[in-house]
C-alpha cells in the first residue's frame, strides 16, 4: 500500500510540510502547558543570547541550548500524544517511553542551564 502523501514534489511539498509544521506548533502551544512556558522562557532568552554572548559562537551556544529545550519537548509531547492514542491504560511500556521522554526534557534543561550559567560566569563575574 503506498501512502497519498509521500508522492507531493518540490514546492508543493515545501509548502504543506510548512504548514504541517507550523500547525504542530500551534498544537503544542495551546495544548502543552510545559511548552507554552518554555516558549516563553524562550521569548526571553533568545534575544538576550545576543546580548551576553560575546562572539558568534557563544550566541550559537545559547540560542542551540534554548532552542534545543523547545525542540526536545515538542518530541516529549509526540511520544505521549502517541501513547495516549493507543491507550490512557496504565501500562508498564507506556510509563517507560514517558518517563524517558521527560528524562530527555530535563537533560535539555540541565543543558540550558548550565550553558547560560557558564556564559553569565565568564561575562559577569570571571
């Protein structure tokens, strides 16, 4: 059997993976409490990685670690839409695969935090 949407090529392609994408972001944004708030905190963040990164390569850093942040949840929250699909049954599989998907959000954090805490070190206080 093949899929109706594999066949689309070139801009038409472009054009409805855009909007695929951007239709998941509204998705994720209005129905994930966790992402509306790391959005925000992106919001803040971003513009700021300009601001205390001193070259390009510290402002890459900062901005991939928040970036990095949104993208992890958004996939955190694919993983649980998909096990929510199946079932809202408690079961041993779909704990493990949610449970590693917010181990996954909180190693992301880690990373964020301390890539912003390294850079407010050396531009602040070193």
């Amino acid at each position: 059997m093949t899929n109706p949407h594999k066949g689309r090529t070139g801009v038409d392609r472009i054009v409805r993976a855009v909007g695929y994408s951007l239709a998941g972001l509204r998705l994720a944004y209005r129905g994930e409490s966790a992402f509306r708030q790391e959005f925000w905190f992106a919001a803040v963040l971003l513009p700021l990685a300009f601001w205390v990164g001193r070259n390009w390569i510290e402002v890459l850093l900062l901005a991939g670690s928040v970036s990095l942040v949104l993208i992890v949840e958004l996939l955190n929250s694919a993983i649980e839409a998909a096990i929510d699909r199946v079932s809202f049954e408690w079961h041993e599989l779909s704990k493990r695969a949610k449970d590693i998907g917010s181990a996954a959000v909180f190693l992301s954090l880690l990373l964020c935090a301390g890539t912003w805490l390294a850079a407010l070190w050396q531009r602040f206080i070193a």
